[in-house]
C-alpha cells in the first residue's frame, strides 16, 4: 500500500509571480515509487468543465514550484490546461531525506509519479498529459520520455544537460579523464568528511557578493535568483544550494542514451544568447521523427526564459501541445 508522508504545505500565496484571477490554485501531494511525498500546485482554468488535457510542470535544477515552474503551469492553465507544478524529491515542500540531493533516476520517477498522478484525476483526459522541463529539468524531461509512455507532448524550455556539465564542465572545457578523476576524489572526500561530521555539507547556491568579473550567465542567474524578482526561501539556488555530495549520480552517469527512441512529440525552445543553448542544440540532434521541433529565440538569454513573459513563446507551446496531443 502507498504510504504519503504528511508535509507541512504552507496555505498563503508565495509565489515570485502575481496570482492569475483566470485560475483556480490548491495545493496536492502525491507519492513516487521510492516512497517520497510530492508537493505540487494544482492550477485549473476556471469556468471549463469535462476532462481536460493535463501538464506536469518543474524546474529550474534546484528551484521550487514557487518560482518559473508555478509560472509555466499558471500560465499554461489559463490556456485550457489543468496543470501541476511540484517540487522535486528532497527539495522544497517535498519529502525525502537527506535533503538536497538529485539523482537522474530519481527525479525521472518523480515526473512519472506526476503522470500517475494526473491519469488517475476525473477533470484530466489521461489520454492528453504533456510535460514542460525548465532549465535542468528540461533535461530530465526528455530523460523521462526514454522511458514514459504516456506522454503525448514533452516541451523543453531552455535546457541544461546536467550530467553532461556535471561530466565535462561548461562548454566541454573539463571533459578529461584527469578532470572527472579529480571531481570524483573530491566528491568522495566530501563524503568521508560528511560521514565524520554527522551533517551534509552545501555547495553554495548562486554566488553572493557578486563578483564584477563575473561571466554574463552568473550575472544573469544573480538576478533572477538573488534579487526580488525571482528570490525564494525554499529555493536552493537562492540559498545554500544542492549538497555537495549530490553530485555522485550525475557525474557517474550520462542521460540520452535512448532519446533516439521517443516517439512523444518533442519540442525544445531555447535562447540564442543563452550559454546554454549549446546543449539543446546537440540534444535535438539525437532525435527522430517528424514530430520534434528546436525553436531558438532571437535575442533572448538563458534567464529570458524563466520568467519573461513577453519572451517565453506560449502561444506557440500551447499551438505544439494541442496539435500533437
């Protein structure tokens, strides 16, 4: 028998974004097949009836629901779309301990028990479930795609590999056996320290002082994660960050391996001046079949598509689901 942990999910709107009138907002939990209670946002258009197409939303790589996810899902639901933004296992509202860790495999399961969660619901058409990845999560979307049959539409919304920054550095500047040898003996050494102390170290969340030689991409992270735009109490990108051990997993394993065999409709919307856009580009090139699509925005950077709403392309999204659907 499923068991769900009681979470202490808070009541009030704490959102980074302004509560949109056209939506109905409550709050769900559900649980993955580790045993890990989720927390989720459930957004609803208001005054549309019958079973309605579904959409899991999350991201960025260590943001909560709070932030761009509860955005997408907001957004998307005031679109015709019953939708749910969650936080991932260990992370924000959600259960698990030890906190603050990932794992690929995990935080697939943890789509996938979104899915669960949405085929079972009475307003959802479990024929119609799409997902939306941001950032790190757009990775672990197509990752889940390998694998979940019941997605009919996966968007990836400027999207980060990250076991392959995790195994090679930014750009492919540490792709070496040298480097990864030293990123392995200083994660395990972590762990020895870790094991000593009784406590899990942080790595640190987006860095504060900002330093004025910073490269664009941190400047651009700081101020979404670190000003009031987008700062958020549970966000480990705002605060102390992942646990250094967290890193095992992702430099231990590459994702992809199958993404030459997903059939689901695929579109990867990335930003021309995004530092990250490389990664989309290449994943893109993995894929097959008519029905995969990469937009790049003119002009626009990686942060662009968290949170602009005068960038993210939603009518094009919303045109990409419900044609593929």
């Amino acid at each position: 028998m499923m068991k769900t942990e009681e979470l202490k999910l808070v009541t009030e709107w704490d959102k980074v974004f302004p509560q949109d009138d056209r939506v109905e907002h409550k709050k769900v939990t559900f649980v993955n097949h580790f045993g890990i209670t989720l927390a989720a946002d459930v957004f609803t258009p208001k005054g549309v009836n019958g079973k309605l197409p579904a959409i899991a939303v999350s991201g960025p790589f260590g943001a909560v629901k709070e932030q761009s996810s509860g955005l997408y899902a907001q957004e998307m639901a005031a679109r015709g779309f019953l939708t749910i933004a969650f936080d991932p296992s260990f992370t924000g509202e959600s259960g698990g301990t030890t906190r603050y860790m990932n794992s690929p495999d995990l935080n697939v399961e943890d789509f996938q028990a979104a899915v669960d969660f949405l085929s079972v619901q009475d307003n959802v058409d479990s024929e119609k479930i799409s997902i939306i990845g941001i950032c790190g999560w757009g990775g672990v979307a197509l990752q889940t795609a390998s694998i979940e049959t019941r997605i009919k539409v996966v968007v990836t919304s400027t999207m980060y590999d990250m076991s392959r920054v995790t195994g090679n550095g930014y750009f492919d500047e540490a792709d070496s056996k040298e480097a990864r040898m030293a990123a392995r003996k200083a994660i395990n050494a972590q762990r020895t320290e870790d094991y000593k102390n009784g406590s899990y170290a942080l790595a640190g969340g987006v860095v504060d002082p900002l330093p004025e030689d910073a490269p664009f991409f941190v400047k651009d992270y700081y101020t979404y994660y670190k000003t009031n735009r987008g700062y958020h109490a549970r966000s480990l990108n705002s605060n102390g960050g992942w646990a250094v051990e967290a890193g095992t997993s992702l430099l231990n394993m590459r994702q992809f391996t199958y993404a030459d065999e997903i059939d689901s409709a695929v579109l990867m919307v990335h930003g021309e001046k995004a530092h990250s856009c490389y990664f989309s580009k290449d994943a893109f090139k993995l894929l097959k079949g008519d029905n995969k699509e990469l937009m790049i925005i003119p002009g626009a950077s990686h942060i662009d598509l968290y949170d602009n709403m005068d960038v993210i392309p939603f009518d094009h999204i919303e045109e990409f689901i419900r044609k593929n659907i």
